[in-house]
C-alpha cells in the first residue's frame, strides 16, 4: 500500500475511534511493522514542577515500567532531556551520556538495556512552544539506519493528539484555518517545501511562512509536520 494511502487511513481509523487503548495498539502495530516492539506514550509536567510524567500507555517490560514510573525517572533520563532541546524526533543512540557526570542517566539506561529496552526512537510532543508529551518507541535490537520514520511520525502525532482530545472534558469550539491557510499546509501535506508553495501560490516565501505560523499558533503547534497532521486529523485538509 501506497505510503500516503496507508497514513490517510490510520488517521481516519484513529479519529473514529473513541478508546486509547486501541489507538495505541493501532499504532504499536505500525511501529512493529518497522521492527519496534515497544511503545511508551505520556505527558510530561513543565520543568521544575513536583509532578510527575502521566503515562498514557505503557507497552513495556512490566518491572522495568514499574522501576521507571515508581522512581520517576524521567527526572533524571538522558532521552527525556534531550527532547527538550529539539522537537525533531531522535534515536536513542544520538544522546551521549558521561558516566561520571550523569551517573543516574547511564543508571536509567542500563536499566533499559539489562530488560531488552535497548534502542530506541523518541518524538518530543510540542504544544504552545513547550514540551508537554512524548511517544517513544523501542526495540531489543538496533533498527536499520536507512529505516522511513517519516509516516511513523505522522502517525504518532495524530495518535497522541486524538488520546489527548479524549481526555479532555469540555474542549473549546475547534480552529478554523482561513482559505489560504488551507492551500498552504495542504501544498505541504503533499511534499512541497516553503519555496515550492511560494512559486505555486504566486506569493512571497514570507508570506508563506507567515500563514505557516498562523496555523501553527491556531493548532498549538509547534512545526510544520505537527500543523499538517493537526490540519488532516480535524479535517480541515484532505490528501
């Protein structure tokens, strides 16, 4: 099945649905088709706060979530600091860790390692410019490098999204994107940059930029890949 076609669909399926726990087996079953076996999803309390992560789902080793969630250890994990410095997603090995000066972090994974939690795939979760949630997948073995995570991490964004609605009471009237913000973030839900939608639409790449921005800031967005998904999973778009 065509990529694209095989994404429309799991969002259309994970809109319809009306329980988490078949939304994340929807997409750990997407993520096992690229050789994953794990799958970790939550929200992450603001910095410095007493609070601790909220786990949505937790398709983990038992002991080793148990470990994880009882010592909170998201206070202290190498992972869940670097999402705080991108909000592209990351292998796990691209975070380097000293064992003298983060001794809890190389604890943490080694832990991981020790339950065949050994690598990993992680999609920081942005809303209003801030870090609020995480999906991460994991495997006992290394995935090849030349592996396609782009529909995996739409996939993923609209699957977080859709669970977080589901939690949410009362929500308030949804954001309607105006005209031009339509043809722009559908002109990047087919593949096309900034500049290739300047030269399409007539208008300036600033412009272009602008109404990028504007329905980032209507969604609670933060990039482009997260407005397109937003944009699709409401409707407001269709590909």
């Amino acid at each position: 099945m065509h990529a694209a076609l095989r994404t429309f669909e799991f969002v259309e399926r994970v809109a319809a649905s009306d329980n988490a726990g078949d939304i994340a087996a929807l997409l750990l079953s997407e993520a096992e088709q690229l050789g994953f076996s794990g799958l970790a999803m939550g929200w992450l309390p603001p910095p410095d706060s007493a609070e601790k992560a909220r786990f949505e789902v937790a398709a983990l080793p038992p002991e080793y979530f148990r470990r994880y969630a009882e010592n909170h250890y998201e206070r202290d994990s190498a992972i869940v600091s670097h999402m705080q410095t991108t909000t592209a997603p990351f292998r796990w090995d691209e975070v380097k860790v000293d064992v003298e000066a983060q001794p809890i972090a190389h604890k943490i994974l080694q832990e991981a390692w020790d339950f065949d939690v050994r690598w990993g795939w992680s999609i920081p979760i942005y809303s209003q410019h801030r870090l609020t949630g995480f999906v991460t997948t994991s495997a006992a073995l290394k995935i090849d490098d030349g592996m396609d995570t782009d529909q995996l991490h739409l996939m993923t964004l609209c699957a977080h999204s859709r669970i977080l609605d589901l939690q949410t009471a009362s929500r308030a009237a949804l954001p309607i994107l105006s005209e031009r913000e339509r043809e722009v973030v559908t002109w990047l839900a087919a593949g096309k940059t900034a500049d290739d939608v300047s030269c399409i639409l007539r208008i300036s790449p600033r412009t272009v930029h602008a109404h990028i921005a504007a329905a980032g800031h209507k969604f609670g967005t933060s990039n482009s890949t997260h407005t397109v998904v937003e944009a699709i999973r409401r409707k407001q778009i269709s590909i």
